[in-house]
C-alpha cells in the first residue's frame, strides 16, 4: 500500500480543518478576519491616492483594523483549539506533524508562507502606524475638540512646517519612550472626557531647549540686532496709525569666532542663570541665581517676595533656557488688540470705517458661550453700531462692513476657543512685556543683591528707539530718541505696560 494513502476510515486532513473551523468562534473570526482586509485595503488605496487624506484615514488603516485583524485570527486559532479539544483525546490533543505525508506537507509549507507574508506586512503595517502616531494629523487632528486650539495656533505659526514630536518629543528612545507613555495617558483621558479645560503647557516636563530648539537655533550664532516696526491703531475715529521702530539686540555669538553681545549672550551664554517661581505658570519669580563665565555667584531677591530666604533655598530651582521667554514660540494665542492692528495694517479692514479699531476690539473681547454664539454677536454687534451711530457708512459701506465682520469673526476662530476655555490671556506670552510682564518678571528695578546691585529695568539694554511716528508725521523729539507715551502717564520707569495693556478693550 501507498505510505502516503490516508486511511479510509479518517477524514483527509483538508476535510479534517473544515470540521474544525465549523464553530461559532471559528466562523466569526473568518469574517472579522475578511472585513478586516477588506478594510485595510481599502483604507491605505485612500491614503495614497488622496490629496489630504482626512485625520482618521491613517488610524482606521494602520491601527484599527489591523488590530481587528489580529483579532479575527485570534478567534479562528482558539475555536479550532475547542473543536480538535471536544474530538480528541487528551493524549492525541497536540498534532503529529509528518512532512514526509503530502497533505501535511502542503499543510505546513501554506502555513509557513502565510506566517512570512504576514509578519511581513504585519512589519509594514506596524511602522506605518508608528510613523502615524508620529505625524501632526495624530497630534492635533484626530481629537478636534480637545487640540483644535493648539492645532488651528501651530497652523498658523512660525514653526508651521516643523513636526510637533520635533519639540515635544526630540530624538533618542528615552524622550520616545516618555512621550509614548504620555500619551497613553491622554487617550484615556480624551476617551472618557477627563482632560482638563484648558489643557495645560507642559512647561514642567518639556525637554530641555538645547535638545530640541538648538537643534536649528544657536545662540552662539546670533548676531547684531533686528530692526522691528511695532503698527499700532488708535481708538479714535480715524483709527489713527502709530509706529514705533526699535532696533532689538537680538546679540549672541562665541568668543572665539565673534564678538559676544546683546540679549542672547547675556541671557543664554555669558551667565548661567536658575531662579525659582511661585505660581505654576512662572510669572512670578522671588529669586534669581546668576553664576558668570569666571564662576562668580550673584543672588538677586525680590522686594516684595512673601518667601523667606530659608523657603527659597529649599525651593525647585529652574535652569533658564529659550522657553523661558520664547515660552509661545508655535502655540500663539493673539491678543484682539494685536490681531486687529495686524489685520489694519495689512488692509484686510478698512480703516475708513469709523471707530472700527475701537468696535473691532470690543467685539471680540465680549463673553461668548461658544464660537457659534461669538460669530452671531460679532456680525450684530459691528452691524448695530454703524446702523445707530453712523447710518450713513451703514448705507453706503455695506461691503467694507460685511468685510469687517468676516474678518472679525476669523480672527476669533484662529485666537479664542470657547469649548476649551482658551483666549489670549488664559497662557502668557513671555517674549517682550506688552501685554504680560515678560521681561519685567525679573528686570523690574526690584531684584536686589545682598552687595546693593539691581537687575534694571533700563530699556536701551534690549532695545534702542529709532523713530516713532504717529499718522503721517513723526513724533518730535529734543536729542537722541526718548520714547513718548500718547498719553501722559507720568515716569515710564514706574510703571509696566501690561499694567494698562490687556489686548483686550483699552483702559
């Protein structure tokens, strides 16, 4: 007889698998297992061959329905396992694999190419999925609600074409690991709606600036300064214009290619500074620790601290670095004020509209619900105004005030959110002092030494004044350029800006 014949009296091995699978756990892993695949290909052809695929193309294809996938063969493998478990005896439980009968070969070799091809893909797919969790679509789209605010400031930042895991997570496995833990965290978190409104700047566990933002910003590199025209409007009728160009001592530099200098080699380079806070958000600092190039230690204490020097020095003290004042370098929540003097300045409103400088503001700074709720109020709002003051431009300027009103209730979607409970006051924004303190958090003429020095508060270190002008002509001046307020307020070195300024409706 044919040692390769199978014996009458047993079902051949393709007939024996057919028994097997036929079992509710069987049968429902097969069809999960082709809806599956159905899926996935589907999923990636829309991947590839889309222009701007939506955000959930990229986890429904490589992370969902591959999970369910493995799921399905996963059902297949233990039904088999019950139905062989209910026709075998315990000791013929494990099959006798026997490559020198066909059917089993066969058996083996279709097993054998299936796991190949699968781990292969499986491989594929995996990295994929990795190289998913890494774009910004998983970063700030696929949870429109909870990031839409950090997302819609990322998309219109400097750093718009800079990936969010650059900065946020950086290279190395350790930050990888970190981040993928992290995140873990937040998805429970946005699955059960437990996250915070609104989500907080992870500035205690960033990494640190030289890991990632040095990576294309050296300080030793920065040279001389910048000429920046600051545009402002009045709240007049005229919506009068105001500039003000100051020369910024951005500086920098390393002694052995240049020469060291302005605000970047003092803050970053020259001085190894640490100081401590009081509030989360670091706006209040008591104490700062100055260690220069010679090793010299200064200690600068506040004034008004309500810390004592023993509560201090048992204080967590922080290494400053670029975030500490580049601290919304892509997230950038513009202020009304400043969003609608840019938006003047670049004729996107018309400056012919009367009192639009002083409406504008107020429409976006009123209390709102939701952003449907905001877009209603600012369209009634600008329209009631000119309707019962100027019935006149309401009739003959009907286009310039829809205009208005359109661009208006853009800047709100791109600067406030109110699901989330984010506008422009809710991070502060440490680069100048204009609407937060900023700089005047520790150069504000009250951090004194034990020896009587004082970190000053005197402008021209950071800045000199070139020229203001106000409307068409130039503010005078007697000698060098001296800044002059529009309105008297008495000794500027007395006061900060942010003391009047809010971005909001002016004082």
């Amino acid at each position: 007889m044919d040692s390769e014949q199978v014996s009458p009296s047993e079902p051949e091995p393709r007939h024996r698998l057919r028994m097997l699978l036929r079992n509710p756990v069987s049968l429902a892993g097969i069809a999960l297992t082709l809806v599956s695949l159905a899926n996935i290909f589907l999923f990636v052809v829309i991947d590839l061959i889309a222009t701007k695929p939506g955000p959930y193309i990229g986890i429904l294809a490589y992370m969902v329905s591959p999970a369910f996938l493995v799921l399905g063969l996963l059902l297949i493998l233990i039904g088999i396992l019950i139905e062989r478990r209910k026709k075998v005896t315990r000791t013929e439980f494990y099959p006798v694999i026997d490559l020198n009968d066909r059917a089993q070969r066969s058996a083996v070799i279709s097993f054998v190419t299936f796991l190949v091809v699968f781990v292969i893909v499986s491989s594929a797919g995996s990295y994929k999925a990795y190289e998913f969790t890494e774009s910004v679509t998983f970063c700030g789209q696929l949870c429109h609600t909870v990031m839409s605010p950090e997302y819609t400031a990322y998309s219109l930042s400097p750093h718009a074409r800079v990936a969010c895991v650059d900065c946020h997570v950086g290279t190395g496995a350790t930050w990888f690991v970190k981040s993928k833990l992290s995140g873990t965290r937040q998805v429970f978190a946005a699955a059960f709606n437990t996250f915070p409104r609104p989500i907080p700047t992870p500035v205690h566990n960033l990494r640190p600036a030289q890991d990632t933002c040095e990576q294309c910003h050296w300080p030793k590199k920065f040279y001389g300064g910048q000429m920046k025209v600051f545009t402002h409007f009045s709240n007049d009728e005229k919506n009068t214009m105001r500039q003000v160009r100051l020369l910024i001592k951005t500086g920098g530099g390393d002694p052995a290619t240049g020469a060291p200098e302005g605000i970047h080699w003092h803050m970053n380079i020259g001085n190894k500074i640490d100081y401590v806070t009081a509030d989360e958000q670091r706006q209040v600092i008591p104490y700062v620790h100055v260690q220069d190039l010679q090793g010299r230690v200064t200690e600068y204490y506040a004034k008004d601290s309500t810390l004592t020097k023993d509560q201090l020095a048992k204080a967590p003290r922080h290494h400053m670095d670029c975030v500490d004042c580049h601290n919304r370098p892509t997230h950038i929540y513009v202020a009304p004020d400043q969003a609608v003097d840019q938006a003047l300045s670049a004729r996107r409103l018309d400056t012919s509209l009367p009192f639009l400088k002083q409406q504008a503001v107020t429409v976006l700074t009123a209390n709102y619900a939701t952003t449907d709720a905001a877009l209603q109020g600012i369209a009634k709002g600008v329209d009631d105004f000119y309707e019962s003051k100027y019935p006149g431009v309401a009739k003959t300027k009907q286009l310039e005030i829809r205009t208005a009103v359109a661009e208006l209730q853009q800047i709100f979607q791109h600067t406030q959110f109110p699901e989330m409970k984010v506008n422009w006051l809710t991070h502060p924004n440490n680069l100048g002092h204009y609407y937060f303190n900023g700089c005047f958090r520790c150069h504000d003429g009250q951090h004194v030494s034990s020896d009587g020095r004082v970190i000053s508060k005197d402008c021209n270190q950071c800045h000199t004044l070139m020229t203001e002008s106000q409307g068409a002509s130039a503010v005078p001046t007697a000698g060098p350029p001296m800044f002059q307020h529009p309105v008297d307020i008495g000794d500027l070195t007395q006061v900060n800006c942010a003391d009047c300024h809010t971005g909001g409706v002016g004082p």
